[in-house]
C-alpha cells in the first residue's frame, strides 16, 4: 500500500514544485496538495493520511495551528513542518506538535529522506510482531502531565525560564529528581542549581523535557523482581549513555539541535527494556536466561524469545509521544545502524557510538555481552577511525 502524503502551502507555485520534484516518487507515494488548512483538516476528515507536510506562514490559520489540530484528530499523522520562517518564537509554537521541522529552501534531497525515514519508521512502528506484543502489555507509560503542560507554556510567546520553573515547582517529586540529576557531575557546573528556572536557564527547555520524561518513566515502575535486572542499573546505564551520546555529537561538531535529540535519545534509549520487563516479565526472564546461558545480547535474545526487541518497542512508544523522528530514529536502530536510511552522521550515530563506549563499564544489565560498535556503518560514514578520538571526549566530559 502507499504512504499517502498531504502536503499544504497557501503558494500555489510552492505546490507546482513540489510536485514536479516528487513525481518520481508517485509509484511509491500517493501524495495530495492543498492551499490551506482548513481544506487539509477537510480532505483529512475525508480520508487518512500517513504523513503531512505543512508551511509555517499560511493566513487564517499557519501550519503550527494546523498540525496541533492534526495532533489531536489524527495522531498517527507523522507531522512536518517545512517554513522559511526562522522566528523563535513562531517554531516553539510546533514543539510537541511536530515530528520534524525542515527549513525553507530545503534541499530536495533532504525532503525526499525527511518523507522517507518517516514512511520507514512508520511501516516499522506498524508491524504485527509489535502490535502483538504490545497489545500483551497491560501498562505502558505515560507522558508525564508536567510535560503536556511545559509543551502548552513553550507554545506561548512570553514564554520565559521563570515561567517553565513555575510549572516544574508545582510536582515536588519530580523538581527533587531534576536538581538531584543537574547537579550531578554529568553537567559539570561550578555551582549548586537550587531552583527550576536555573535548572531551565542552564541547561535549556530541550534538556529539560528530556529529564522530565526520563525520571517519569523509570519512576512510575520503582521496584522489579527480576533477576540481576534493576530500574536503578538501567538508569545509570541510560544517563551514562545520554552523557556519551552528547560527548561523541560534541566532539563532531554537530549543531546543538543534534547534540540535544542525541543526548534525548541516549536517555530513553533502553525504555523498551522497562515495557517488556514490567509487562511480560515470565517472557523476560527466558530472555535473561537466554542471552546468559548463550552469551548473546539481550536484542538477540528479545528477538528470539518475543520476535521483536526492546529498541522496536522504545520506537513505537516515543512514536505515540510524538518525539522528533531522528529520535526516534536513534532509538529504534541503536543496535543496528544500517538499518537506518540516513547515512550521514545523526543523533542515531551518536547514541549507537555512546552506547558502545560505556556499554563495558556501566552495563544495563551485569553480566551480558556488551555492546559493540558498527565498524561497517561507521566506515560507511567515514567515522571508523574516530573512535579514539570519542573515547577521550568522553573520558574528558563530567562523569558522574
């Protein structure tokens, strides 16, 4: 079946182009083009649409309004913003509403990838091994409350640091578990953050949604009685990784978009682990078994006790959340980079790096395999021999 595109933008010759430049792609791609979001929200109500691609500046109503009410009817719609417009506060209108955000001219190369990792990742997402298993689980996590509503104070053009702390203030537990984490030596401050606001002034909103997801969902399952596996290993496994992730990005040169997805992905990179050890934790425990008595990893195991493993299920969750595809990207192929269609250095890169640089002295779970590096996709990058080089960004950052 083809992934069905809808693509709006109130210039017609915008439209035309597009067009003509992706008509190569109808084979695969069975793609509409409308003048306006009141017509895209219309011909949505007429039939589904996988993807769509939306501009920014449109009148009466601009593709951030668009795609919030996309998000709320449809929210399966893999959604992207493609704008020339570069206002700060115009993009933090699309935070949480936005899968991807392209900038105006894009390069229709990037275009056409952008269309196809979301059309991968959702053909992914959908499989029947997944849905299977998930419809096996009887608690998934949740979006924590405090981020929907860090996501509506962003969206807000007043929007200031003091603003966000007064939102986190309001959830004790979860202010503790945030200073308790930007304290630590992982961000290598001189001085004790003692408030939210510094917290968000520091270390900026992307880091801090991230925590905010991070510390809600390992804390909503505390206690696991599962053999040599604890929520507190997988923890310090996941905040060394993320740490990792955003030294190797660092080191690279990546921009600090990239460094932040990469440093989201590393923390929630395991989360997977968590759904199926709480959910399914007999099957769990022959994973365990398995991947001890074989000296196997414990993706190889998952996929042979449960047809699936812990990063598909990580992906399809963060795909409900509606995090940024190159996260989700990151998480879904940590394990198996080439299976991924981006080819150039991504926060995917990053974590599947940072995850084999720590993956020896701070393991997920004691005792297994670890993980190990890609050399045939790091040389397909050109990143082979920079392996040395991120050991010692690391070994230079703040360890906690």
């Amino acid at each position: 079946m083809k992934t069905r595109i809808l693509f709006v933008d109130d210039d017609p010759m915008a439209l035309k182009g597009l067009d003509r430049y992706l008509r190569s792609l109808s084979s695969e791609w069975d793609m509409e083009f409308v003048d306006s979001g009141a017509k895209a929200l219309a011909r949505m109500a007429q039939s589904p649409f996988d993807v769509i691609v939306s501009d920014m500046r449109m009148p009466v109503m601009n593709g951030a309004e668009l795609l919030n009410e996309v998000m709320k009817r449809y929210p399966r719609t893999v959604r992207l913003i493609l704008s020339g417009y570069s206002d700060r506060n115009m993009i933090l209108k699309c935070v949480g509403s936005t899968h991807q955000y392209l900038a105006k001219p894009c390069d229709g190369q990037e275009l056409k990838m952008a269309l196809q990792r979301a059309q991968q990742l959702d053909q992914s997402l959908a499989s029947e091994i997944i849905r299977k298993i998930i419809t096996r689980c009887d608690t998934l996590p949740s979006v924590p409350a405090i981020y929907s509503k860090i996501i509506e104070v962003l969206q807000d053009p007043e929007c200031d640091t003091e603003t966000i702390g007064s939102v986190i203030v309001q959830d004790t537990a979860m202010t503790a578990k945030i200073l308790k984490v930007v304290n630590s030596s992982f961000f290598g401050h001189g001085r004790e953050i003692v408030t939210p606001s510094e917290a968000v002034a520091y270390l900026g909103t992307d880091t801090i949604k991230s925590l905010l997801l991070f510390e809600n969902t390992f804390s909503q399952w505390p206690n696991l009685n599962l053999k040599g596996f604890t929520v507190e290993g997988l923890w310090s496994h996941s905040l060394h990784a993320a740490n990792a992730a955003r030294a190797v990005a660092t080191s690279e040169g990546a921009d600090r978009k990239l460094i932040d997805e990469a440093y989201v992905a590393g923390l929630l990179h395991d989360v997977g682990k968590l759904v199926l050890a709480v959910n399914l934790t007999k099957q769990y425990e022959e994973v365990l078994q398995l991947a001890r008595t074989d000296k196997i990893t414990m993706s190889a195991a998952e996929r042979t006790v449960l047809g699936s493993d812990h990063a598909d299920i990580g992906g399809y969750l963060l795909g409900l959340w509606g995090l940024p595809v190159p996260v989700i990207e990151a998480i879904m192929f940590h394990h198996n980079p080439n299976g991924a269609l981006q080819k150039t250095f991504a926060p995917l890169t990053a974590v599947h790096a940072g995850n084999a640089l720590i993956s020896t002295t701070w393991p997920a779970i004691a005792g297994l395999p670890p993980s190990s590096a890609d050399m045939s996709y790091l040389h397909a990058l050109g990143l082979d021999n920079r392996i040395g080089a991120w050991r010692g960004a690391l070994s230079k950052a703040p360890a906690q």
